[in-house]
C-alpha cells in the first residue's frame, strides 16, 4: 500500500508492505501523481515496507530522478540497511538524502479502538 500526502512544499510517500515485483502495476500511476504534484521535496516513508527488491529500487530511484531534474530533493525516511544496499548496489545511493535520525513511531489508533502493534524491523545502531 502507499498513500501520498501533500503539503505547499512536500510530497510524502507512506510506504508499507513488499515494494517489489508484485506491486509494480501501481508504480506508473503513483509516479505521475507525485511528478503532477511538482514539490520540491519528496520524503518517502518507508518505516513499514517489509521487502524491496530491485523493481521497487527501480521505482524509487525514477522518483528520485524526476525530482532531481526539476532541481528538487528526495529523503528517504525510516530505510533499513537492506534497502540501502539495494539501492547502493543500484549505484543510486547518491540520488537520495537518507533521514539516519528518524525513528519509526508506532501507529496509533485515531478513534477508541484497541491498539495494535505492528511489525516493525530492527534498525541499525
């Protein structure tokens, strides 16, 4: 699933579950929203993706490309070391800024239901 937010600056990408393969019917779409939306940063949260293989590399990385070109930035927020590595081994690395603080927050409940807590993967020291 991903959901975009938007504010006057700020395109927000919400990243959960596989970026991969199976997900791909979805990525022209969303990159023509986020590229229509033209902000001049991009943050993509990716505290809740459970795997990436190179299809979703692929994915960000022409995100990040079509920000660039348009003298825009992309930060990663909430990637684990695997992620990057995907994206090293890419050679894409440099497209993106990597958050390194973020801390990925537990969701909670909006309204008086029962929390529940989600999968989270472990992040670097």
């Amino acid at each position: 699933m991903i959901e975009i937010a938007t504010s006057s600056t700020t395109t927000t990408l919400v990243i959960a579950g596989d970026l991969d393969l199976a997900e791909r019917e979805q990525f022209p779409e969303i990159t023509a929203r986020v590229v229509g939306l033209r902000r001049q940063l991009l943050v993509i949260d990716m505290c809740r993706v459970t795997f990436m293989d190179s299809t979703g590399a692929a994915f960000l990385i022409s995100l990040a490309d079509s920000g660039r070109k348009r003298g825009g930035a992309t930060v990663l927020r909430g990637a684990d070391e695997r992620d990057l590595f995907v994206l090293e081994v890419c050679g894409a690395l440099d497209l993106f800024r990597v958050d390194a603080d973020h801390r990925c927050e537990q969701t909670a409940p909006s309204s008086g239901a029962t929390p529940i807590t989600l999968p989270q993967r472990p992040r670097p020291a």
